[in-house]
C-alpha cells in the first residue's frame, strides 16, 4: 500500500543512514500481541475507592441548591466532594503557558453552562455503590435560557455562557473578538476580479472516540506522594493541571502513563486527573475516577463544530486574486484549547496557495455545549475541508481540471505567506502530480512540468503588500464589526521580529553528529508602521504572588535579561524559557 | 450483599475467587483474578475489547455474568502464546504492523483465534465478518485483516 | 435506482509540532555498564509509536545497533519535561531533543573510547554495529560494551546526555496575524473515487489514492500505519461521525457504538500511498510528522467526488445520506459531471488466501 519514491528530492538528502528510514519492528509490538503492555487502568490496587459524578442535566441553569446527605450515608460511600473541597476550583488548560484566563471550574459553583458538567463528585467502595448514591444527591436547578449557535451566541442581548466571557467570545490581544489576518486588499481585489465566489461550509463535532475511555487512578505513596496512573496525552500537562487544582507542589505528585488507548486529542484535557488525586488525599486511599462510554461519547470533549464562510475573487484564466475567510470555532461552554486553534487557523489561511490579497477573521464563541477541545488535525482539519471544496466550485467556476488548477495556485518555494513569513520546502506540486500519475488522472504537460522549486519568490510573489487596517470586532462594541477600515500599512511592513532561532542544547560533541542545529537569518530591523516587539528574551524566574502558583512559573520580569552562559557562543542571540504567552495575545491570567 | 464462589478454569489453571451476583466476567477477570488482558471499552457489548473464549466460543467479557462461568474454561489473550513461543496470530500481527495503541488487540486476536479454531482458512469475507464487532479507532482495519489471512495460511500453524 | 461513479481530489499542507512555537522537548539518555542505552522522556505513546521512533533516532546519532536502545516514556519520576504529544509534535519536538541528548552521551562514548585506544577522540567512528574504531583503520578498534566498562569502572565517566529542544514562542501582530509560525510543513494530494446510490443516498468508497510528502521517513512501516488509519478516520469523518446530527441542534447525541456510527472493516477501500520525503531543514533528520493531517484531505476529496458523481454540493459534515438524497431533490434529479481520468494505475495488494 505505501510506495516510497526515493527520486524526489534526491539531492536534498543523504540516504546512507544506519537504522533511520528502515521498518524496524515497533518497540511496543510485542507487548500489545501478548497483552502484556499496561495501560493506566491495569494496575492492581488494595483497597480501591471508586469515583463517580452528578452531571447537570440542563444545558444551563443556576444551581439553586445541593443536598448531598443521603449520598453521604448511602452503603459504601467514602467522601461525597463538592466544588468547596475543591483547592483552587477555577482554572484554564493554557494557564500553564500563561494564556487566557481561567474559565472552568473542576465542579460547578453556581450554574451549569453545559448538559454533563460535574458538580459533585461521588467516592465508594464499588462502582455499583457509587452509581447507587450519586442518584440519591439532590440538585435544585433553574433553567436559563441557552445558546446553541456560535453566530447567535455573538449577538447582543444573548445569554452569558461563560461569565469569565460576558460577550460569548475569547478576546484576542485584549482588543479584539477575533485574530485577525491582513495582507494586501481584498476588497479591492473583488472589486477587479473577473468572479466572486462565496459560501458557508460547517465542520461537525466529531467525537474522539478511542477505545480506552478517559480515566486515571491517584494513589497515596510514600513520602507523602501521589501516584498517578493516567491516559494523559502530555504527562506534565496533566501534572501541572492537576498540581494546580489541588494546590500540591509538583514534585508531590508521581504521573505513570506514557501508554494510552488512543487519544487523538481527547485526553489532552485532564477530565478525571485533579478529582481522583483530591479523592485521595481527601480519603486516604485509591481512587479510580474512569468515564464509561456514555459519559466519553457525551461529555467527554469533541472536536469542536466550526462554521466557515469564504469568498474568493477569481480570474477568468485561473488565479485567484482574493481570498478572505470569516469563521466561527464552537468552543461549548469553556475555553479549553479553542483559543490556540483559532491561531493555528490564522497561519494556514489561504492554505498551501500563493494568493496576492487575503484576510480572514477567526472567532472563537462560547455555546451552552460540552467543551470542545484539540483533535487529529486540531485548526486545520474543518477549514481544510472548507476550502478544498471551495477550491473545488473555483476550478468548475473557471473551467479547470481541478488538479491543474491546484499546481497554478499552488505555494512554492520562495513565496511570501499572508501572516508575512517566506514559504520553503514546499511540495505540494509535487504531490498533486504523484497522485495525479498513481490515479490515472491526464495532466497537461505544463502542470507536469512544474515544480515547488521554480517560479517562487519572483515578482509580487516575494512581496509585502500594502495593506489595509481596520479597528473591527472590538471587544464589548458590537457596533464596531461593520466599521471602515482605518488606514494602510505600508508595502513590506513587519512588526514581529524574526527570532525563530529554535534552541538545541545538550549537543557539546558536535564533531560526529549525523545533523547539523538549523540557524536561520538573523532577525532584520522591524518594520516602519509597527509598535515595537514584546519583550523579546525573558526567563522563567520568581514564583508568582498567586496562592496557587502555576506548574510553569511565568516570567514577570519586564526588563530583557542578557542571554544565559549555556547558549553556544558563536550563536546569535536566542530566545530560552517560556516567553509569556500574555505578551503574545495580550489576555492575562485573572 | 453476599458473595458467591465460581471456580473456573482460566487459560488452562484452575482459579477461584468470590464475586457479586451480578458482577461481569470483565471485572472478575481484571479485579478479582488480575488478568488485565481483556479491556473496558464500553461495558455495553458494542466495541468487542473485552472479548475472552469460554468453553471455545468467543464471548463478551463485559455482558457475561462470572457466576455464569463457573466450572467451564476461559481463555484470554494473556494465554495465547505458547510459553515463550507466539502463536502465528502474534506473530502475523507483528510482521504486518497491525497494532497501533495495541488496547483492541487482546480482543481482536481473542476474535481471530475464534475464527481460525472453527474456520482454519476463511476467506477475506469471512475475517471481515469475524472481526466485525470489535472496534478499532487506529489501524482503519486493514493490516488487521491481512494479518489474520496471513496467520491462517502460514504452514503448520497452530489452530487453538 | 442507478449507482453513480464519481472522482474528487484535495491537496493539503500541514504545519508540524505546536504553531508558535514555545513547546519545549526534553530527553535524557544514559548507557549500562555494559553499553546498552535506556532514553528516558515523558513523552506519550498513543499508538503513533514515539517509542519506536525516538529509538530509532537515538540509535543512528549514538551510532549503535537499535537492539542495544530501549526507550522508556512512562515515568514523570525519571523522563524529563516534554510538553506533550499533540499536534504532530512528537518526531518534530522530542526527536531534535533525542538528538541532542544522544550527541552528548556519544560524545563522552566516543572520549572513553579515544582514553582506551590512546588516540583523538576526533578520529574515532562507529560501525553501527556496537564498534568504535579509529577512522580508515577499522582494527584500531573497541566495542561499546568494552568502552562503556572501562568508562564507569575504570575511568569514572558517565556515558550519559541530556537534551532540551524548543522553537522559541513567536508574538503574534493583533491587527495583521503577522507571526513565526512553524517552519515544518508537510503536504499531500489525495483523489476518492466513490460510488452514490440516488436511491438511497448511500456512499461507497470505492478506493483512494494519495501522495504525501513529510519530510524523511523515520520508520516506513509507522508511516503506513498512521496514513491508513488516518485516512479511515477522514473517511468515517467525512460520512459517518457526529455527535450532533442536526447540530446546532444538540439532540439526538449518540451514547455509544451503536449509535456513534464509524466505518467497520467490511465498509474500508483500497488504499494507495505514495510518500515523498523533502527533508524539513529543522527536523530530526529531516523528519516532520505524519500523524495529524492524515485524515485533511480525505473530508474534502470525498465531498468533492460524491458532487463528481450526483452534482450534489454537501457544505456540511457529515455528507449523511439523507443530505444526498435532499440535494438530488433540489436539483431535480442526479447531474452527473464530467468523468475524470482513467483506472488507477495500482492494483490493491494481492493477498495469498489458500483456496
């Protein structure tokens, strides 16, 4: 089924490795045929204390009362956890690299925002015992109007979703219900093309759906440890969260996995991780806090539904002169890691194409739904799908094969991208013709004789355009979304600087190495029209005032500090630790 | 509420142990005898990971009552080797990679073993059909598939 | 009542490893007395095989035979830092740190092995094979077992390296989106061909064809695996999966398997891959990541061939029956567009089954 075609790209590569690039045997595989690899749930504990939460049933409600006592003498039941118990009951995922503010509580304090959120937590000798009494908790709601739509959610007067969000969107840069992209003039594009396309296209939830559902067993250790046996997808991720929410030093706590079921972003969320370790430090013993199928399939987070609209100006010979992208990520209740998406989104927009004039605006709206979060693809996957059907109706639209098409538009080598970085080590030609070839599908001989390394970087392709700015979609001002634009930012305009010196230390015998560290062009001065850069080194430095410090502490140092003493010396300068991500987008922690 | 005694046989060794009267083979298996072989996928018959032998048919672990088992033989993947020595399902799994996060695989070999016992050599047809209730959320099916044909035409190869 | 034929494509690119960066690897390496390697990291393997192919990585820099590496994700204890696996990040971020922290623990290998034979450490190689021998004169040589003996009991080194790797954060401009992202991308071009049942609305994939290009291989076999798996996940996206059938509308949200419905292994199509590799200058060996864009290109191809085949456009996933049937009403009938291309050009895998 998969075919290696070593004649591509030959010269770019050395093909005399040793064990790289060989179908060695996995590592794993015999441990999976003979049953013998543990995943976090087979691990035999005495003594194990079983966990279960009342979900809301209301897709949003104020709770107006919880009555807990007969769940506490019910048989079997250990501890009955309400979000009092609950350390620091207030958090977002993306607090441990400083980004958004926190939204979610671990149980629900005063209302519920979505149908399946916690909101008292159940501890028992048995499953059957702790679904036994988790009927007997009884909540007193009020139902509140809810918000399905994102576009209906972003309307005035609609219900608050979020009351960290009063608006129903993430803020970008504390100015802004969306992140922007501009890059030259779409408006005056369409205006001059020859078409102009446009269409709404909507990206389902999708549910992760691994065969291991979500779980995690805290046990006490010795040393006045927990151990954790968890599915996390990123086992400091879920330590730090965990750490976080119970208000444990890190080191107090012991992750085990690094072995999941499948994940495809769904256990990136920590879901079970902080109540089972409260449960036991709160009794003493092992708690085992697993979803089963209904509450994976239900309320364990999707992949978030999108809405996208496009409109494209085309030329009646083929190129497309315009492209703008408005779309609307379904965030559910709770921010999660929606906002990140939405700037993984920005970058990629238009896609693998060289287009003169683009802009997208990307939102990020809260819904009364369960919180959506990262999966397979996790920014890309539904606007992928947009516009290649997009793509699709323009080939038709233009009278073109849609492969030719595809190679006339296509990015290569040299190309300057709409967030204003050169594109390279393109191939995306490259593949339209392998797949045109192994499909049987006839191209003419000038789309075969393209390449990603030819005819990039040349012209208006290698260029900055000049570009209009506008102040829309500013935060708490509705009105604001139709204003005009504001001004132009002149022709090969940058603001950010280019600092991508990636870091790689522990590399002191450089002699043998089989490959060399990357070094990139030294950053140029910024740009005429810009507001200087942020801080642009900073290291991680003295724990935060905050009771409850964050697993990474962030850099509260306004001033750049000098590179440290380990940076290799001919190097220019770079960039260590983790830079605020509050510099970045301009949303503190609260 | 009290607990009841089911001896059984479990990959060839006689076990016993006391459950609840309506506590799943599953959790008997995983928490009372520690064979963590079968998994929980859904607890409702749907995705096939739990899938065990008793007596020889292949049975949900997850839908099947311990008490039920009591005095007949269950055998789980943990037993499909040989000692040392992989039986050709294992070792086809392996030379066609058709493993990924390996928690359907007790199950689908459990599945298999099943098939090849009764059927020793199906058609693709007849694979598909066997494997049909187990799920798996990674391989997309088809190295799975071609492992079980290939482990059913492999000389000499060890039915049960 | 009749059965349409239809062909789509997309073509993609994908961005490798978290998009601004700022998401740090670490790996630690160190050898037994007797030269045999243990890489501890916190990395998650989720079946995409971060073991597999952080020990093949660490063996090629070490220089020794694969079997002498075994690689240990399991551990918060004992694996440094790392910040987790998503977003194709896992050969991009932890390889370049294994790397790293190989070329350390090779380099105090290759000193202890220059203090046994009394030459410059400068001149030494290996084989691959679990030998180190002066360059051009390969019976000057000692094995890794024998140098890493003398190292700790001898001479009192560890054989041992540390590695960190991190694309430092990028700002991102409010009013433009100017930003760093990631340097990494991969592509691919997939063609579906399908077949549309007008009566039914029902589709049939009938086979796909696909070319992606991800850099250097690491392991051709785990590529096939992620690409195969993740197109059935583009295909049960792209027909089947929904928690919200009528979403905005939140009813009817499937509770398990029966109801969440997704391609079982008598639903799956041919599959042909062909892979490119141009190496990413920043990765492992050029590697970049197949893992999360395998499915991409699948939804739109799809979506593309079923129009290809009824000239019903499906804007929103999933492209159910139901919405088929509805389009072919709207448009007064099936419209079948221009047929495009010939037979593929690959047969799927022949397979011995014994008559």
């Amino acid at each position: 089924m998969l075919e290696l075609r070593k004649d591509l790209f030959a010269d770019e590569r050395d093909d005399t490795l040793n064990v790289v690039g060989k179908s060695v045997q996995r590592q794993d595989m015999p441990g999976h045929v003979t049953a013998r690899t543990r995943f976090f749930d087979d691990h035999a504990f005495d003594g194990l204390l079983h966990l279960k939460v009342v979900r809301s049933p209301h897709p949003h409600a104020r709770i107006r009362s919880i009555d807990v006592s007969a769940a506490a003498r019910a048989p079997g039941v250990k501890r009955v956890l309400r979000a009092a118990d609950v350390p620091v009951n207030k958090n977002t995922l993306l607090s441990l690299i400083n980004f958004g503010k926190d939204d979610e509580p671990a149980l629900a304090v005063d209302k519920v925002c979505y149908v399946g959120e916690p909101v008292v937590a159940v501890i028992a000798e048995s499953e059957a015992a702790a679904l036994a009494a988790r009927n007997l908790v009884r909540i007193e709601y009020e139902p509140l109007t809810p918000v399905f739509d994102v576009e209906e959610a972003l309307k005035p007067g609609a219900p608050v979703v979020n009351p960290t969000y009063p608006n129903n969107y993430f803020e970008y840069h504390e100015r802004f219900d969306h992140q922007k992209l501009r890059f030259g003039d779409v408006e005056a594009a369409f205006a001059r093309a020859d078409i102009v396309i446009e269409h709404r296209y909507q990206m389902s939830p999708i549910e992760h759906a691994p065969t291991e559902t979500n779980g995690s067993i805290a046990a006490p250790e010795h040393n006045d440890r927990y151990v954790v046996h968890t599915c996390a997808q990123g086992l400091f991720f879920s330590l730090g969260t965990t750490a976080k929410i119970v208000n444990l030093e890190s080191n107090r706590l012991h992750f085990i996995g690094g072995t999941v079921g499948g994940g495809f972003g769904g256990k990136v969320d920590s879901l079970t991780e902080p109540l089972a370790v409260l449960g036991a430090m709160l009794t003493g013993r092992p708690v085992r806090f697993v979803l089963d199928r209904e509450e994976e399939m239900l309320y364990g987070s999707p992949r978030g539904a999108e809405r996208i609209y496009i409109k494209d100006g085309l030329m009646r010979d083929g190129r497309i002169v315009a492209r703008y992208v408005r779309s609307y990520f379904d965030a559910g209740a709770y921010t999660r890691l929606s906002s990140y998406a939405a700037i993984k989104c920005t970058a990629h927009i238009p896609g693998p194409y060289w287009i003169p004039n683009v802009a997208s605006d990307i939102h990020v709206a809260y819904t009364n739904r369960c919180p959506s979060t990262a999966m397979r693809g996790f920014g890309i996957t539904a606007v992928d799908f947009a516009l290649e059907v997009q793509m699709d109706r323009l080939a038709e639209a233009a009278g073109l094969d849609p492969m030719e098409f595809r190679i006339l538009n296509a990015y290569r080598d040299g190309d300057v991208k709409p967030h204003r970085r050169v594109a390279k080590n393109t191939a995306l030609i490259e593949c339209v013709q392998v797949a045109a070839e192994k499909a049987n599908w006839p191209l003419s001989d000038q789309a075969r004789r393209q390449s990603s390394l030819v005819g990039g970087g040349t012209g208006a392709r290698a260029e900055i355009p000049a570009t209009v700015l506008d102040q829309r979609g500013q935060i708490g001002r509705p009105e604001s979304r139709g204003a005009p634009a504001t001004g132009t930012l002149p022709a090969g305009a940058m603001r950010i600087p280019l600092t991508k010196e990636p870091v790689m230390e522990g590399t002191r015998d450089g002699r043998a190495a089989p490959v060399q560290v990357p070094r990139y062009a030294p950053a140029p001065a910024p740009g005429p029209a810009g507001p200087p850069p942020a801080a642009a080194a900073s290291r991680p430095a003295a724990p935060p005032a905050s009771s409850a410090p964050p697993f990474y502490p962030p850099a509260p140092s306004p001033a750049p500090v000098a590179p440290p003493p380990v940076a290799p010396p001919a190097a220019p300068p770079t960039q260590h630790g983790a830079m605020r991500f509050s510099s970045v987008f301009g949303t503190r922690r609260r | 509420m009290a607990k009841l005694p089911v001896q059984l046989r479990l990959n060839g060794a006689d076990r016993a142990t006391f459950v609840d009267p309506a506590e799943p083979l599953l959790t008997t298996l995983r928490r009372g005898l520690g064979d963590f072989a079968p998994k929980y996928g859904c607890g409702q018959g749907t995705c096939g990971v739990c899938t065990v032998l008793v007596d020889g048919e292949p049975q949900l672990a997850c839908l099947t009552l311990a008490v039920a088992c009591d005095g007949r033989h269950v055998e789980t993947a943990s037993g499909l080797a040989d000692g040392p020595d992989m039986h050709p399902l294992q070792t086809a799994f392996m030379a066609h990679f058709a493993a990924q996060c390996g928690f359907c695989t007790p199950g689908m070999l459990t599945a298999a073993r099943a098939l090849l016992a009764h059927n020793p050599h199906p058609t693709r047809e007849e694979v598909v059909e066997a494997i049909s209730g187990n799920i798996c959320r990674c391989t997309g099916y088809e190295p799975i598939i071609l492992a079980i044909l290939a482990a059913a035409a492999a000389p000499g190869a060890r039915r049960a | 009542m009749a059965r349409h034929e239809g062909r789509g494509m997309a073509s993609v690119n994908y961005p490798i490893g978290m998009n601004l960066g700022g998401d740090p690897s670490q790996a630690l390496i160190h050898s037994n007395p007797d030269g045999k390697f243990t890489v501890a990291l916190s990395a998650i393997d989720l079946g995409q095989g971060m073991k597999q192919v952080s020990r093949q990585i660490a063996a090629e820099t070490l220089g020794v035979p694969v079997e002498d590496v075994y690689v240990d994700t399991a551990d918060s204890d004992t694996g440094p830092h790392d910040m987790g696996s998503f977003a194709s990040r896992g050969t991009h971020r932890m390889g370049n740190a294994v790397i790293a922290a190989a070329r350390e623990a090779r380099g105090v290998l290759l000193e202890a092995a220059a203090e046994e034979l009394e030459v410059n450490a400068a001149d030494l190689v290996t084989d691959g094979r679990g030998n180190i021998h002066v360059r051009g004169a390969p019976t000057r040589s000692i094995t890794v077992k024998a140098t890493a003996q003398a190292a700790q009991f001898k001479q009192g080194r560890t054989i041992a390296g540390r590695g960190i790797f991190l694309l430092p954060l990028s700002a991102v401009d409010a009013e433009t989106g100017e930003m760093n992202p990631n340097t990494a991308f991969a592509h691919a071009c997939l063609v579906a061909d399908v077949a549309v049942d007008d009566e039914t609305g029902e589709v049939t994939v009938l086979r796909m064809t696909s070319a992606y290009e991800l850099g250097r291989v690491i392991n051709p076999r785990m590529v096939e695996q992620q690409l195969v798996g993740g197109a059935w996940m583009g295909m049960s996206h792209a027909l089947y999966e929904t928690p919200e059938p009528y979403y905005p509308d939140p009813a009817h949200g499937p509770r398990d398997f029966n109801e969440y419905l997704m391609p079982g292994p008598g639903d799956i199509a041919p599959y042909h891959v062909t892979v490119l590799e141009r190496p990413a200058p920043d990765g492992p060996f050029g590697g970049k990541g197949p893992g999360e864009m395998c499915a991409n290109p699948v939804l739109p191809a799809i979506a593309n061939a079923v129009y290809n085949a009824v000239g019903v456009r499906v804007d929103e996933l999933p492209i159910t029956p139901e919405k088929i049937l509805r389009g072919i009403k709207a448009n007064g009938g099936v419209r079948p567009q221009p047929r495009r291309g010939g037979a593929v050009t690959w047969r799927p895998r022949d397979v011995a089954v014994p008559a």
